[in-house]
C-alpha cells in the first residue's frame, strides 16, 4: 500500500497522467540503477566480509 501510495505521489509530481508511464521511464530504471549498486558494493566488499561472534547473554 505504501508503495501504491509512492507511486501515485510520483506519477502526480512527474506530471504523468498514467501510472504505466511512469512506471515504464521512472520506477523500472531506478530499480536497475539500484540493483548495480547492490552488485558493486558486493564485489567490492565481498572479500572483507568479517564473521563477528556473537556474544552470549
């Protein structure tokens, strides 16, 4: 619902009159802009991940 909630503020700031649109120019490419920094950040820090103990309580 939140999502729906976002999408419609965009679409209204955007000034497009169909969700579709804004969808197909906005919300699609940011989500791939989004999940190559994903990927970048896991190949860089990849190797650096370090296993921290966990403490008992």
């Amino acid at each position: 619902m939140a999502s729906d909630c976002s999408e419609f503020a965009l679409r209204l700031l955007l000034g497009h009159e169909s969700l579709n649109t804004t969808e197909k120019y906005y919300v699609a490419p940011a989500k791939k802009r989004v999940e190559k920094g994903i990927d970048a950040r896991q190949r860089m820090w990849g190797a650096d991940v370090i296993d921290v103990p966990a403490t008992g309580s």
